[in-house]
C-alpha cells in the first residue's frame, strides 16, 4: 500500500508491554508500517524496569520509559506508592506527547498503555488497540469506547468492545515462525534427537512452568521407555536441576531458553504449552497438536479462555494446571499414539491461523491517518 505525499511525516506512538506476549507483536506492527512507509518515525513508550526497556531497543527502536505500576492483587501493602506513580506518569505521558507530536497512538495491553492512550483520546489524537487474548484486558476495555479501532486475536469479542470497531486480525507471529527453513527431519536433527522418532516440545514460557517441568521430571524413564522424545524448555528456575534430571536420557534436548523456536516447531509432534495469546497463535500457524496448560494466575484467568476458544472446537486439548500431574503424561501418551486424532487436531488448529496480522494492522493505521 502506497501513500499519497499528503500523508508524509508520519509520526506514531506504540505503547504498552510488560510481557514477549505484547511487546513482540508492537515491534512486529512497527516493522510493517517502516516497510508501508520507511520514512515513518516511530516511538515506543513502556514502563520502566519491565522487558520492553531492553527488548524493544534491541530491535533498533527508540524507547521512553514512564514511572507507572500494575495494581498487585496479591501484596496490597505494593500499592501504597501506586497513585504517586500514576500521578507521575500522567505528567509523563503528557510531556512525550507535547514533544513527539504523534498522528497515531497504537496501545498493544499492559498497564503502561492505559495512560498514554488515554491522554491521546483527550487530545483527539488517534488511537488504535490490539486486543490479543480471548478475554479483555482492563485497559484495553477502558479504552476502547473512544479508540478510532479495535485490533483483535479472536473472534467474540462484542461483549468486551464497540462492534463497529472491531476488526479480527489475529495475533502477529514472528516471521521465521511464518516462514521456517526447517525441514522436520532437519529440525530434529538440529536438537540432536532421532527424525523417526515422535517428538514432543515443552514449553512454559521465558520463566517456565513449574507444575509442567515437575511432570515431566518425574517421568523421564516414561518418556524413555515409550520411545517418545522431548524438547524441554524449563525456563530459568531451577533450571540446573532439570538439565541434571535430564542429563542420563539421549532422547530429551533440555534448555532454559530455546533461541531458535522456527526449528522447535518444526520438529514436535506434539506441543505441550502455557496458552498466552502468542504461544496460541504461534502453535496455530505450525499446525501442530496442542496440550495446552493455562496458567491459574493470569489476570481474568484469559489464559483458559484463549485455549478454550480451541478447545471447544476440538482443535486442542487442554489440562488445568492443578490436574498436571494426574492427567498430562497420560494424555501426552495417547496422542503419540494415536495418529488420527492428533492429525484431526493439526487440520483443526489452522483454521486459527493468521499469518499477515502485522501487516493488516498497519495498513489499517496508515489509512486512518
């Protein structure tokens, strides 16, 4: 999509993060738009101390950090310096707005979203949501009765936002995901496991899943003696102790951080995973079959919600996070198995798929401005 000339200058503000589920998106989104119009300048505003401070720079972005904090449902005492930061962060955002002069404000969820998008709407300047879970976030559902339009992962979302304003675009995935160069014989071999072997991928996140990792820990010689193979991504708690765990089995790779996931895809048969917005659609565009694991504590429980919008259409199965122990390596057992199913749940789960998400997303801000 080309610009006319009139719309040079384009100036936009991406806000938001505090989780890889936000912040890889918006850096997504910006990428597209410098690829619609490479003279766009963008500026992204997060919280300070949060993973967008070091990530987004890392992707060449220039970032301002505000003073801004979640309310913490579990320790009310952390809350006592909360309207001074509020407070704090209003003054903030009011400055960066003054001074960077946005066409555009793009809020991708998280708290320090809310203020900059909410200062924005006071200004008339225009302001865009992505809505990624299946279940709303409080800031975006705040803001949404004034955003200019609303991005969404799923569909149903009309009890959450304005129908005229919803647009389902899906979640942007990274591209090498999109586009892998793995064959699946090569994936495997990347992992130094077996091509003719099934192959089962566990992941918990960046900070891993504990009630998952245990199960898996506690049946290695399980795994071993079904002849099935694991990629295990622990995350980095304890992660020592599962790498020793693992360390008399030639059939698990074990890591607390898998760099490349394109090939980690690739090579499962099966993933076995948290159901953050990300992971969903991630696992949604590989086609694979999914045993997903919402975490209890997410806010508004939107992890179970993402993996039930699957779920219910027999496109995933899924185990609550207290019945791990009970029920995963069972299932886990009679997926690898069980071929026809588990190709069921492959044909299913694509149907939830969208590969241009970025690509849409920026389009639709471009043609607003």
């Amino acid at each position: 999509m080309a610009l006319s000339p009139q719309y040079k200058n384009i100036r936009i503000i991406i806000a938001g993060g505090g989780t890889g589920g936000h912040i890889f998106p918006a850096i997504a989104v910006a990428q597209a738009i410098q690829k619609i119009q490479p003279d766009a300048a963008i500026l992204f505003v997060g919280a300070l101390g949060k993973m967008e401070m070091e990530k987004v720079p890392q992707s060449g972005y220039e970032i301002i950090g505000i003073t801004i904090a979640g309310f913490n449902r579990t320790n009310l005492f952390k809350n006592f310096s909360l309207p001074w930061k509020l407070l704090k962060s209003y003054f903030q955002v009011k400055a960066i707005i003054k001074n960077f002069k946005p066409n555009a404000v793009f809020g991708v969820g998280g708290y320090s979203s809310f203020p900059v998008l909410k200062q924005a709407q006071t200004k008339s300047i225009l302001t865009f949501i992505h809505e990624s879970n299946a279940f709303a976030g409080k800031a975006n559902q705040w803001l949404g009765a004034d955003a200019t339009q609303i991005f969404t992962g799923t569909k149903g979302m009309e009890s959450f936002f304005p129908a005229d304003k919803i647009l389902v675009t899906g979640n942007p995935v990274r591209q090498n995901i999109i586009n892998t160069s793995y064959s699946k014989n090569n994936a495997v071999l990347h992992f130094g496991l077996m091509p003719n072997k099934k192959t089962v991928l566990i992941v918990g996140g960046s900070l891993g899943a504990s009630s998952i990792n245990k199960a898996i820990q506690g049946n290695l010689a399980a795994f071993l003696e079904a002849n099935i193979q694991l990629i295990w991504q622990t995350g980095k708690p304890n992660a020592a102790a599962y790498v020793t765990a693992a360390n008399d089995y030639a059939n698990v790779y074990v890591s607390s951080f898998i760099d490349d996931m394109s090939a980690a895809y690739t090579a499962a048969d099966i993933v076995v995973s948290r159901s953050g917005a990300m992971a969903v659609a991630e696992i949604s565009i590989t086609g694979k079959a999914a045993i997903f694991v919402p975490y209890p504590h997410a806010a508004e429980d939107h992890q179970t919600y993402n993996a039930l919008a699957l779920v219910d259409n027999g496109a995933a199965k899924m185990v609550k996070d207290n019945d791990v122990n009970q029920h995963l390596i069972p299932l886990l057992q009679s997926l690898t198995q069980d071929d026809q199913s588990r190709h069921l749940m492959e044909e299913k789960i694509k149907a939830y798929a969208f590969t241009n998400a970025d690509q849409v997303i920026a389009e639709q801000i471009l043609q607003h401005i």
